[in-house]
C-alpha cells in the first residue's frame, strides 16, 4: 500500500501576514501542517494540488517549501490558475522538490497534469498534456492509475464555481474510457470536499488549507468550515481508500461580507 497526502490551494503571500479574505494564509497553512504532524497518520509523499501562491511571488513559493520540509517526505507538485509557473518550478527546484509528472509505484502509477490557463480561473487541458496522459497510461496498462489535476471536472453545486471548471473535461473523460486501470481523479481549485463516482472511477476534491467555499451556493459565499487535508491509501488490488480532516470548525474565520476575490 502506498500512502498519500494532498494539501492544496493554500495561496501564500511572500508577506508572512498576507490575508487572502480574512484570514492569514500562512498561519493557516502552519496550523494545518502542525495538525498533519500532531496527528501522525502515516503518508510516503505529499501531493500539492496548485494555487500554492496568491501574490504569484517567489518568497510565497519559498515559504511554502520552508513550510513542508518538516514534514520530511518527498513533496510532489502542479500548477493552478493562480501560479507563476516558472518561478514556481524555479524554487521549488531550488527547494529539492522533484519535478516529476509521472510516478512509478510498485502497483500504481500518479500522473501529474498542468490544466492552467494564464490569465484565467478556469482549466484546460492542452493538447500534449492529453498526449502525456495517453500515453503514461498506455505504457503502463498493468499499473492501476491515480490522475491529478488542480481544476474539477464535474460540477459541484454552486454556480458561480462551476464556470471556473475544466472546460475540456469531456476530452480527458474519452482518454480515462480508454484505459480501466485509471482509479481515480484528484483535484483541488474548489475550496470544499466531493466524492463522485464515474464509471469506476472516483473524482475526489479536497478543502483548501486557507478560505473554504460555500456548497451548493448560486452566487460566491465563503463557509467557516476549517481549513483541511485529505489523505489516499493505494492499495495492489487498485483499492483507493481516502480520508479528509479539517481543523476545528471557527478555527480561521474568513470575511463575512466578501463577495469575491
């Protein structure tokens, strides 16, 4: 069995008091990685599923690799809407932090896609990430598959989220149809936790360690959820067994009256 974790969306500021909505962004990412550590569920590597800056700065970008290397496991990472990709591949390489987009597991393989389009909060998922995909899966077709993305490719209730989806998503649903090994589809980008199933295979977001997103809500609204973390066990058999914990309810409490950000 291989364990995982995913963080995501934590958008840091290079200012260690930047507040994205009211709330501190990095004293969040801090309480939830003390928590992680306080905890001591066992995880073989980490999973950052995007939007790690919001200021797009290279000091975000170091904080957040200063900010996980207590953890002391290998730190696995993509980009979303909100990401300087370059200066976030720069130091995070500077950081020791591999970057890889396919792992190799005994049993499972994890893909590693990149769904950014610069300027603009929703996904696509460009031609030769469709390539790479196709191909990661057809070279190892005895591999059961975990794919990881930052953008969702399902609705998930609330209208104001949902346009900032992956637009291409019935692309990449043709590539997953083609190869049954694929377990499971991991996510970001939508701030709050869904488990849906699609023929077989499971499509998993995960809560920001900063703001959460209201469910089901037409228009933008902020919940005073906790911020959380989601862990994964792949099993040989191609079992995905998956947990999400949160801090305490009220433990970050964002803008009440904000109406976008």
């Amino acid at each position: 069995m291989v364990r995982l974790l995913q963080i995501t969306d934590p958008h840091l500021f290079a200012d260690p008091q930047g507040e994205l909505l009211g709330i501190r962004t990095a004293e969040s990412l801090n309480a939830v990685l003390a928590a992680i550590r306080q905890q001591e569920e066992p995880f073989d590597l980490v999973l950052a599923t995007g939007d790690i800056a919001q200021d797009q700065s290279a000091g975000a970008y170091r904080r957040f690799a200063r900010a996980l290397q207590p953890l002391a496991r290998p730190l696995f990472w993509l980009p979303g809407n909100h990401d300087a990709l370059p200066l976030l591949q720069a130091e995070l390489g500077l950081a020791g932090c591999s970057p890889a987009r396919q792992l190799l597991l005994p049993h499972w393989q994890i893909v590693l896609l990149d769904s950014q389009v610069a300027g603009t909060p929703h996904g696509w998922l460009r031609v030769e990430q469709m390539q790479f995909l196709e191909q990661a899966l057809a070279a190892w077709p005895d591999k059961h598959a975990l794919v990881c993305l930052h953008h969702h490719c399902f609705p998930v209730g609330s209208e104001w989220l949902d346009q900032h989806d992956l637009k291409n998503a019935s692309e990449l649903l043709a590539v997953l149809a083609r190869h049954p090994r694929v377990r499971g589809v991991l996510c970001g980008h939508v701030h709050q936790e869904y488990d849906v199933l699609h023929q077989g295979v499971r499509f998993l977001s995960t809560p920001s360690t900063c703001i959460q997103f209201m469910p089901l809500c037409r228009d933008f609204s902020l919940d005073v959820a906790g911020p959380g973390w989601r862990y994964l066990q792949l099993y040989p058999d191609g079992c995905l067994a998956t947990q999400v914990w949160r801090l305490p309810c009220g433990s970050f409490v964002p803008d009440a009256q904000a109406t976008g950000y």
